[in-house]
C-alpha cells in the first residue's frame, strides 16, 4: 500500500485530515519516548550492582558433582561467599601449567553446559535447603519445615517399621538423579555410601541396575572386583575406526575428555559411522557415515551383522578365543 493509499485509509477511519493526523502522531511519539524515560528510570532501582573486577573475587578450584562420571573441572570465582561465575580447565590450574596447556598425557576437563550452569541449580529458588514432610495428601503439595532432628527420626522409626512388617528386602535402594552419585560415593552400588549403609541395617533390594547395563555391572565386578565399562578414553585417540551406535557425542558426552580424544582421533584420519534414526550433531561434526536404522531394529541390525561376519569367517577368531 503506497504511502497516499496508507492515509486516505487512516483518514477515513479516523475522520480526519493530513495535519491532523501528522499532529497526533507525533505526540503519540513524543509521550512513548517519555514513557521510555520513566520506564528506564524506575528499572534502575532493580538493576544489578557493578559486574565485579577479577581482582574483586577470589577462586575455588573444584570439580562438578553431577553423575557423568568424569568430575569436569569448575573454576568458582566468589565474591566473599557467593559464586559470581563459574569457569572451567583452560590449562591453568594443572601442576606446571598454564593457559591453553591441553596435551594428550594432560588433557584439559572442561566441563559440558550442564556442569558451567551449576550456579543457577546451586542459587535457583526452587532449591530445598531444609526437611519438608508432607501434611496433606498425597498429590496436594503441602508441606511444612522439619528440623534435621525431626527428618532423621522419622526416617529412622520408618525404617525400623517397614523391616519388622515387611522383611530385609522391603527397602529399595536406588538413588541416581542429580548429583546423587557422586555426592553418596556411587549411590546405587553395594559399595556406595547408600548401598553399604542399608547393608548394615540389614534391609536391603537393589534394582537389577539401569537398563541395558546389568551385564557390565555384573561381569566386571566378577572380573576386576569393581565396575570398569570399557576402556581408556585415549583409546578414541587411535581407533581407525568409531562406530556411533545411538551415540552423540557432539551434543552429550559421557566422561571429561571424550571429546578431546574424538578430535583427535578426527585429525589423525579415523573414520566415523552413525547409527540413528536422526541426522545428528556428531554426524556433520564427524563427516560420519550415516546409517538411518529404523527405530526399535538395533537387536535385527546386530544379529544381521553377526551373521556376516560369522558366514564369511570375518572374525579374528584367535581374538575371540583369547578374551572371551
């Protein structure tokens, strides 16, 4: 619509000419640019004081405690107790290092978007910093404040009950979210802080662990008296080959130097395949092979190239017979 078109339209909805319309609308702009003004001055009192300088804060070199495993490194920067921000490895804080140090045999921990986000879990509002018990039904959302000394008792008499009426299976220990597992020293282990306390009271199920997992649970702890899944990350460093079954690495990444090691695994001319049903960040981060399997195939897939292999005497038999 030109621009003559644009005012005949107005004119005749407003039942005006053009100097009263160019009057009124420049004092419409004039009053949204002093309500600007006003908006700007009352937002000042919620404002957030001055950034702090580095030379401001102090520094806490920890580790994340959430349950990858890998206990990325965090930087806390505070400003007397309060976190400010937090960083992670950039070749600092290792023994003779310094910024950018990031070598095979020292690689840097950085820690993943979850683990640099710990600030906002740590300060979020939602945070329980003390016992609740609940006074209502179930499903209502109401709870008071208990003292630590009233949570302890009550769960303590609980347990006592449920084991006189139900037997030493009735508890369930299973604790795996947030940073559980690495707060409670692998929580859902026998050997975990959880594990080994319940084992004590004597009463006590386990789950048959997470899913798709019992079988590494179970034969490592038979073979090496612990759990070891797999091998050393740095292995990723010299495959020539990295099947990415399910797996995306580019996006989330199981262990600290996942990454680092797949880079350079990538630069020394390994080749790259993924199996998923999506097109994912690591197949265009890897140039991979993508293969788009069909969702619930993975079982048909495997036994389909276990049947290959095995037909036409692919398989490093002597291996095979060695290790397994």
């Amino acid at each position: 619509m030109s621009n003559d078109n644009t005012f005949d339209f107005l004119k005749d909805r407003l039942n005006m000419n053009r100097r009263s319309f160019l009057k009124s609308t420049a004092a419409g702009a004039a009053a949204l640019g002093a309500g600007g003004l006003v908006k700007t001055r009352d937002a000042q009192a919620f404002a957030y004081e001055p950034y702090p300088r580095d030379d401001e804060l102090t520094t806490v070199v920890t580790s994340c405690a959430h349950n990858c495993g890998s206990r990325h490194m965090l930087v806390a920067h505070k400003k007397g107790d309060v976190i400010v921000r937090l960083t992670t490895d950039d070749g600092r804080y290792q023994r003779d290092g310094h910024f950018g140090k990031d070598t095979e045999e020292e690689p840097q921990v950085r820690a993943c978007l979850r683990g640099r986000s710990y600030r906002q879990r740590l300060y979020s509002a939602e945070r329980l910093l003390y016992p609740m018990g609940r006074v209502g039904k179930r499903g209502e959302g109401k709870f008071k404040r208990l003292s630590w000394d009233e949570a302890l008792e009550y769960v303590a008499r609980k347990m006592i009950e449920i084991k006189n009426q139900y037997g030493s299976t009735a508890l369930l220990d299973q604790s795996y979210a947030g940073a559980s597992y690495g707060v409670l020293h692998k929580s859902d282990q026998i050997e975990g802080l959880l594990g080994r306390f319940l084992g004590m009271f004597g009463c006590r199920t386990n789950s048959w662990s997470v899913p798709s997992y019992q079988g590494t649970t179970s034969s490592s702890r038979w073979t090496f008296g612990t759990i070891e899944d797999g091998n050393e990350d740095d292995t990723f460093a010299h495959s020539k080959l990295i099947i990415m079954w399910g797996w995306n690495p580019a996006y989330t990444f199981h262990g600290g130097n996942t990454f680092y090691y797949m880079r350079m695994a990538k630069q020394r001319g390994c080749k790259f395949v993924v199996i998923d049903p999506q097109y994912t960040d690591s197949a265009a981060a890897y140039d991979a092979w993508w293969i788009p399997i069909k969702p619930n195939t993975d079982a048909a897939m495997m036994a389909g190239m276990a049947h290959y292999i095995f037909a036409n005497n692919l398989q490093d038999q002597d291996f095979i017979n060695r290790f397994t």
